[in-house]
C-alpha cells in the first residue's frame, strides 16, 4: 500500500515539472520578483469656473495672486451653477470684485477631491493666464477643508498661505506645511465634521514649528464659512503671504 508521505512526494514532483514545462525554469532558479516600470500618461477632467480681476486686461505684464477654491459635499456633480452657492465664487456673482483670479472648480459626483487633479488644474490655469507662482492659495469648506489640507501637504511648494474651513486631515502629514502660513475655521457646535478634526491638526502644526493660526467661532455649527469668506480681514491675510516668506503667526480674536 503507498504510504500518503509517497504520495505527496509525487504529487510534488508532478507540480515541480509543470512549473517548469510552463516558465522554461526551476522555481529555483526563476526570480521571485522583477523589476518593472510603468509610463502612462493619466487623463484629467474637471469643469471650473474662472474669475480674471478687474484691470486684467489693462497691464500684459502684470502678474495676479490667484485663489483656488475647494467647494464642500453638497455642490458636487456636473453643474457649475452649484459651485457659485458659497465662498468667492458666490461673492462674484454677486458683484463683489476680489483683487485675485479665482479658480473654483466642481467635484465630480459621488467623488473626493484628488490632489493630483488639483495639481493639474493650477498647472493649467498657470500656463493660460497670468499668475504670480508665489501668491497662489487654496481654501476650501468641509469636504473642500479636507481638501485644502489634503492638496497642502501633497504639494506644500507650491502654496503661498491656505485656510480650511471645517475641515480636517492627516496630522502625521502636516509638518511637510510647517512653513506654510495657516489660517484655519471651524464652529465649536458643528455636528457634520467635529471641531476636534481642525483642533488635531492645528496642535500638530504647532508642535511641527509651524506658521499657524486658528479662529473658532463660538457657538457656530457646520456653517463656519459664510462669516468667513464674507470677512475682508481673510483676503488682506491672503495677499500679506508670499511663496517662501517666514513671519509669525498671530492668533486672532474668536469671532461670533
């Protein structure tokens, strides 16, 4: 009678055979791994509403600060009409005339922001129109603070200042913005993105060294940004910040 051990030994052998009928090689002397490379060129696709200053088109030679603004949750899709709901782009269209060529792009539906997509944009934008590479910002609300924090820390040269409003991140990423200026937003009462989110990350900002500083309404719950984007302090805050420059933060009054 053939014992299993003989059995398995067969079995073994059979299997040591195929693989080499299969690969023209030995498991053993066959590399476990090798090294490949891929090239691909990856398609970007967004829909953006674009703001040109007042006096653009008078100075050819003149370069604009520009602000890249991330929308939250609710305006994701294919109708730009939605973006115009908050932040600046609600502010142009209302006549309100921003000293920035502002960039708000739409999120496709069902989807996040992607940093990389982002990235491109802003290259985009750069290579058409007249941007001063050291006065670019982000800022965004909720999913788009997230964002903000998010595209910061992917690309922290390429920033001049950024402000997350209600937002949140990966605190073990924010030292790469230890030297980017930070203005962050959050309501005390929100009950959609918890004030700890920003809290976490403004503690770790601090304790990398970096150039942060907090405004935490009281009392506010997830609208956090209409007091915000309507307060000129935050654009003068903007445009006081160039690419590369170090000066200390300074710790504004709680505002209701």
């Amino acid at each position: 009678m053939t014992s299993h051990s003989s059995v398995a030994a067969v079995e073994c052998v059979l299997l040591l055979a195929f693989a080499a009928a299969v690969y023209g090689q030995t498991p053993a002397t066959r590399p476990a791994q090798e090294a490949r490379q891929m090239d691909k060129q990856v398609s970007v696709r967004l829909k953006y509403l674009l703001y040109l200053p007042e006096g653009y088109d008078k100075d050819p030679d003149k370069k604009w600060p520009l602000i890249l603004f991330l929308h939250g949750a609710g305006e994701r899709g294919d109708n730009l009409e939605k973006v115009k709901i908050h932040g600046p782009p609600k502010l142009v269209e209302h006549g309100r005339k921003l000293p920035f060529i502002v960039v708000s792009p739409q999120c496709p539906a069902d989807s996040w922001w992607e940093p990389v997509s982002l990235n491109a944009l802003l290259d985009e934008v750069q290579d058409r129109h007249r941007v001063d590479p050291d006065r670019i910002y982000v800022t965004g609300l909720s999913m788009g603070g997230f964002g903000t924090w998010d595209l910061a820390t992917r690309y922290p040269e390429r920033f001049a200042a950024i402000a997350p409003i209600c937002g949140g991140g990966n605190k073990l990423l924010v030292g790469r913005i230890k030297n980017v200026p930070v203005w962050a937003f959050h309501g005390d009462a929100d009950p959609v993105v918890p004030v700890k989110r920003t809290d976490e990350m403004v503690e770790a900002l601090k304790r990398a060294g970096g150039n942060v500083k907090y405004t935490c309404y009281p009392g506010v719950q997830h609208d956090s940004w209409t007091a915000t984007y309507n307060n000129p302090e935050l654009y003068e805050w903007f445009l006081s910040h160039k690419r590369g420059e170090k000066r200390p933060a300074t710790q504004p009054a709680p505002t209701k």
